[in-house]
C-alpha cells in the first residue's frame, strides 16, 4: 500500500514540473494553486481505496502526472486532481466553485458529465460518442481529463476483481476513447490505451509480441547505431542543428498489423521501427529528403509528404521509406521521418501543441478548424441521423481538395462534388448542375480523391434533389439539401407534379396536361374541382403517391385504350429516329469520343455498354465481353445506338425494412430522382417488426447498369433498417 507521504512527494515532483514549463508564472502561485486542490481533493475523498488497496487519492494525482505531458494550464491541473470529487465525494460543483472559480468548476462539471460515457455494444457506443463530441466542442480540457483518468485507470485494471468488468472496461476504451485520443493526435495517450486494452483482452499474444520484442533488442540497437552513423555522414555540413533518433511501432498496432497480414513473426514486419531526423525549419525537411534520395532509393508508394497535405489532425511530417540503408542489411526497407521540432512536438502532444496560455494561468485552444466547425455542429444536434454522420467526419479520413484558385478543403473521406459545393458555398450546392475534376467531368455523386482540382458549374434552375440525401457525407451538404427542401412551397410541389405525370403521360402517347388539367376531371367516377385537380398532382409532386398509381387511375377513369396509345407513341418515337443518322448515346451524351472494344469489333447494335478507363478515354463493348468481367462497375456507362433503345427489362425486387414512419415515401424518392418507372409497388407487413416492399419496376434495357445502383442506393439509404433484399428479372 502507498504511504500518503510518498503520494505528497508525487504531488512535490508534479509542482517541479509544472514550474519548468509555465514561465510566465510566479513559482509560489504555482506552488500554492496546485497545492490547494491536491489538499482539497486528498480530505474529500478521505477513507475511500482503491481497488489495489491504495487511498483514492492516489489516482487523481498518478492521472495528472499523465495529464502533463500536454503542458496542460494551471485550472486544467486543478481540475484533474479535483475530478472524481463531485462524483464521489459529498462536495458538491457550489463547493468547488466557490474555492477555486468558475472555471476549474466548470471543468469539474464537465468531467462528471463524461462519467456516464459508457460502452453498451456497437449500438449504443454512437451516444456515448456525441457525449465525448459535445465535451470536446465546449471545453478540450475537459477531454485531456478524460484520457488521463482513463489511462490511469487502464493501468490499474489488472486489480478490478472481476474478468468480465476488466474486459467490459477494456472495450469501452478501445472503442471510444483511443479512437478520440487518436483524433485529437495524442498517439502516447493512443498506444499505451491499446496497448493496456491488449493486456486484458489478448494477454497470450500481448505476451508473444513483447517477447519478440526483447529478442530483437539487441540487434535492432546495433542496427539503428549504424544507421545514424550512416545517416550522419550524408548530413553533416549539409544541415545545421539536426537530431536523430527512432520509435518502435507500438505493440497494439503490431498486434493489429500480423493479425491482418496472418503472419506470426515480428521480424517480418518492415515498418517495426522508423528513424526520425528533426531539423530546424522547412526547408530543412526538404534538403534532407533530398539528400537521402540521393543517396538511398526510394520504395514508390510508401513517401508521403503529410507537410504539404497535413493529416487532418494536423498531423505534419515526410515519411520515406528507403532500402540498403546499410549493406549488411542490403533489402531491409527502413521509414524514415523528416520533421521540424515544432512537428515534433505535435507528434508527441497533438492538438494539446495548439494550446497558448492565458495570464493568470488559463490556456485556450487557436487555429483548429475542425474544433471550430465541431463547436457550431453540436449546436443543433438533433436526431440520430447526424450523429451517425458526424462520427463518420470524425473519424473517417479525411480528405484534402482543391478549388480552381488552389485553395486547400479538407473534407470527410467519401465525400463527392456536391459535399465539395456545399463546402464552398449554400448557394453553389443548391444550384450545382455539373462537376469538373481535374478537367473533366465527373458524375456528382461519385466519390472525390486526395489532391483532386474540382471546379463546380452551377445552373439557376437547378435545385436539390431529395435523394441528394442518400450520397452525400458532410452533415453541412445533407443539412442545407434538407432545409432547402423543406423551404418548398405548394406550388413547387404542384408544378413538380404536373412535370411528373407528363413524362408518363407523354410515354404512354397521351401528350400532357392541357390548361384545365381535363383528364383529371373525373376520377373514380367522382367530379373534380380545378383545386382539387391540383391537390392530386400535389400528391405526386410531394411524392405522398407514385405517379403510376395516379396514371392508372387517369386511365380507368378516362377509359383510354392504352395499347393503342404506346403503340402509337412507339412509332412516332421510331419515325423520328428514322431520320437521324445513327448516333451512339453514351451516358446520355451524344457527342462524345469513343473506340469500340478490339474483341468485339464486329459492331453491335444492341445489349452495348461503355467503359471508362482513368485517363478517360471511352470504350464501347458487348455487354458480355469478357475484358468487362474484372473491371470496376463503377467505371461502366449505359449505351445505345439511337434508334435501338426501345427495348425495356422488367424486374421485380424485394425489399425487406424495419418499420419506420415514411419509409414508402423516401424510397419513391429514390425512384424518382433516379428516374425509374414503377409499375407496381406493394407493402406488407412482416410480423411486428419489419414491413416487405416489392416492387416491378421497368427501365429502358440500355440503363440495366440502374437496378444495380438502385441497390447500392437503397442500402446507403437505410443502413441497418435495410433487414434483406432480392433481385428477379422478369422475362415475357
Ligand atoms: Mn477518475
């Protein structure tokens, strides 16, 4: 058991510390502040223990010992001694602040609202996340706490009694809060959390691993002696002020690293340890990267330049991996960091390195756009819709583009053109109509790449399409569509309608509406008013009803003799193809340059598709071609010879939802937005729980390539409320 004289003596190390770094400070206030809360917090929680047997007081400080690496701010100290006080002892947020200020309470508070942060399996881990999230925006302190007490915590888990709570906690850390301190770039906080995570759930390979580890000792030093030696003799005279030295992959992420490969032995393992050479500036980091490149080769894919394109925790450093470092050692590859000493300081305290003081001791975060960004989201957090996005922006990578001017926007991975647009401007998302990137153009809800150029062309009369929704991945994007949408008024839905129902009309030869709307004068054999003509096809615009429905009910009521109708509207269709010369429609462009496959020279009128490779160049091929079998779906185009598109598949699909309100309406979104035809669509319900959607859908044979991004859509779309779908094609 732990004396509370040697905890004093902790208390007195921590004091030295904090004096060394805090220099704008008198030593004795630094003295007497920290002082005053570890005396506070020592009587308040006076005859409670540890699990290990130790006072309590004992945690508080070992987990603000941790908290210093960050160089946190006087207040932050305090708090940290301070943090299990409201919880577990009788002093109350009133006592706190009254001895110590509002923000030393407020940080208290804090705290105690994160201790109900707990892990309850995948589904429940989402609220426990936007409790870590909104802690973040209003106070990041409030989160270095919290990793500190958690990481002290881990340390002493092994004394929880019970297996089942150990491994409870253990998950709990590795899912919520190593994901944070990996975020914020705390990477000493990140490893030593998994790595303890490790120890308890994994002893048997945390034991292999570290075994390995000490085996390799020896050599690994030698080698690493003469490398810098090696290393020493390209940059001496060359560089002024340099540093060299190295770490050793964290045993979690070696861990990680031969379970994904299925390997056994670490010393398989190329990226084990990486040398780092810290300079002093910039250009610095470029003359040595010279300087080794000229010396070394270089393995293709593995340089990454994080200076120009940070990580998106702000992240910067170059990462080259080179071989025949030594000539010994004539293939080993090595990873070698180039970074100045302020990126060196990053990669050892993250987003902490971003903290200035204050006078009085108090310290505030600068310069994080994210932090920023997170602080107005969290503001109007309302359904479990956003959250799930906002984990995606969080924790995804994230990727980093170009406007025309070359300005740099960082976005969520996964993000497309229209997320780009919204970005940039509300009113460039709303009226976006085509995208350019890199100069060419590229479909707007395909996903954008690190480092592409993206050029937005926006169109007035073009407005956000509901299914925008189901593509788009920044919060801003789907927030401004929604918004937009719900700013539409009656007679937007109205006219929407109208447009509609002329399409199917048009298909079907009946040409469209007149002024009267007279085919909706009688509908089941009931007269309709003007107005009510237009509550019908309101319905329809607002997507309350599907078109076909309405078309039906039209043709009924009408008694119109629908073969006889396509059968004209099919020969008016024919006799004005008969006078075109025949063209090839790619993605619904005519005029566009293209090959036809060399094995399928012999040129095909029907059952055609293109393919576009990554410089762009078109190709057109049988559908069944075999060079088509192993090539990106994505990368496909629906084609056809004009004159030959007539032919239309039928195909009937089931899909199985979770009971939710609207669930009929959003999927007719889908439809309509990607223009396909219902013909039927049926709902039943399956038990108590899940609702069947079957529906017949016809799409014109050249677009069969649709049924399957419907697919994709739907399942984007409902996530986890999708239970099961099929696919049948129908043949007549
Ligand atoms: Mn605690």
């Amino acid at each position: 058991m732990t004396q509370y004289t040697k905890i004093d003596k902790k208390v007195d190390g921590i004091i030295k510390n904090v004096k060394g770094y805090m220099k704008n400070l008198s030593p004795d206030f630094i003295d007497v502040e920290i002082r005053k809360a570890y005396i506070f917090a020592k009587e308040a929680h006076e005859g409670q223990y540890r699990k290990s047997g130790d006072p309590y007081i004992i945690h508080p400080v070992e987990a603000t010992k941790i908290l210093l690496s960050l160089k946190p701010d006087i207040y932050t100290i305090q708090s940290c001694l301070l943090h299990d006080v409201i919880e577990d002892t009788p002093r109350t947020a009133e006592d706190i602040q009254e001895i110590f200020g509002d923000e030393v309470a407020f940080l208290c508070l804090g705290m105690e609202k994160l201790s109900k942060v707990r892990y309850k399996g995948e589904q429940r881990e989402v609220g426990s996340l936007r409790k870590m999230f909104i802690a973040m925006a209003e106070d990041l302190r409030v989160v270095f706490i919290k990793l500190s007490d958690r990481l002290h915590n881990m340390r002493t888990l092994k004394f929880h009694p019970k297996p089942e709570k150990r491994e409870k906690i253990a998950l709990e850390t590795i899912n919520i809060f190593s994901p944070i301190a990996d975020r914020l770039g705390l990477y000493n906080f990140k490893n030593e959390l998994d790595q303890e995570c490790l120890k308890i759930l994994d002893i048997k390979n945390y034991k292999k691993i570290k075994k390995q580890l000490k085996e390799m000792e020896d050599s690994r030093e030698s080698f690493l002696k003469n490398v810098r030696v090696e290393i020493k003799k390209i940059l001496d005279g060359e560089v002024q002020d340099y540093e060299i030295d190295y770490r050793v992959k964290s045993i979690y992420s070696i861990h990680k690293k031969l379970t994904k490969k299925g390997i056994d032995h670490i010393e398989d393992l190329h990226d084990l340890f990486g040398i780092r050479v810290i300079v002093k500036d910039l250009s610095d980091c470029y003359r040595v990267l010279g300087l080794i490149h000229n010396k070394w080769s270089p393995l293709p894919y593995r340089f990454k330049d994080y200076i120009a394109l940070p990580k998106p925790n702000g992240y910067k450093s170059i990462h080259t991996t080179v071989i025949g470092l030594l000539k010994e050692h004539r293939k080993q590859p090595t990873e070698i960091q180039i970074k100045t000493y302020k990126m060196k300081e990053y990669s050892d305290i993250g987003v902490a390195a971003h903290f200035e003081y204050k006078e009085k001791g108090s310290s505030i975060v600068k310069d994080i756009d994210w932090i920023k960004e997170l602080k107005d989201l969290t503001q109007n957090i309302v359904d479990s819709d956003f959250i799930g996005s906002l984990k995606i922006d969080m924790f995804k990578n994230r990727i980093f583009v170009f406007t025309p001017k070359g300005d740099l926007i960082n976005l969520p991975h996964g993000s497309t053109p229209v997320d780009f647009a919204y970005y940039v401007h509300t009113e460039l998302g709303n009226h976006i109509s085509m995208a350019k990137v890199n100069d060419k153009i590229y479909p707007l809800d395909k996903e954008l790449h690190n480092g592409d150029f993206v050029d937005i062309i926006i169109d007035k009369n073009k407005i956000p399409s509901p299914f925008r929704i189901s593509f788009l991945k920044t919060v801003k994007a789907k927030n401004s569509v929604k918004s937009y949408l719900k700013k539409e008024d009656k007679e937007l839905h109205r006219e929407r309608g109208k447009d509609i129902m002329n399409k199917y009309l048009d298909k079907l030869g009946l040409g469209v509406f007149d002024k009267d709307l007279s085919l909706l004068k009688v509908i089941d054999g009931k007269k309709y008013s003007t107005e009510n003509r237009w509550t019908l096809l309101e319905e329809v615009g607002s997507f309350n009803i599907t078109p076909s429905i309405l078309l039906k009910r039209i043709i009924k009521s009408n008694k119109i003799d629908v073969k006889g109708s396509e059968a004209k509207a099919l020969d008016s269709a024919k006799k004005k193809k008969n006078t075109h010369k025949r063209k090839v429609i790619i993605g619904g462009e005519a005029n566009l340059k293209y090959t036809y496959c060399q094995c399928c020279k012999k040129q095909t009128l029907d059952a055609i598709v293109s393919h576009i490779n990554s410089k762009g160049i078109l190709t057109v091929h049988k559908r069944d071609c075999k060079i088509l079998r192993d090539v990106n779906k994505e990368r496909l185009l629906p084609t056809y010879v004009e004159g030959y598109e007539s032919q239309s598949l039928e195909f009937s699909i089931n899909f199985v939802l979770k009971n939710k309100i609207g669930m009929l309406k959003s999927l007719t979104e889908i439809l309509f937005s990607m223009d396909i035809n219902i013909e039927e669509i049926i709902s039943k319900k399956i038990g108590n729980l899940n609702t069947g959607l079957s529906l017949k859908l016809v799409i014109p044979d050249y677009d069969y390539l649709i049924i399957d991004r419907l697919i994709d859509r739907v399942k984007l779309y409902y996530g986890d409320d999708l239970v099961s779908h099929s696919l049948e094609k129908i043949m007549h």
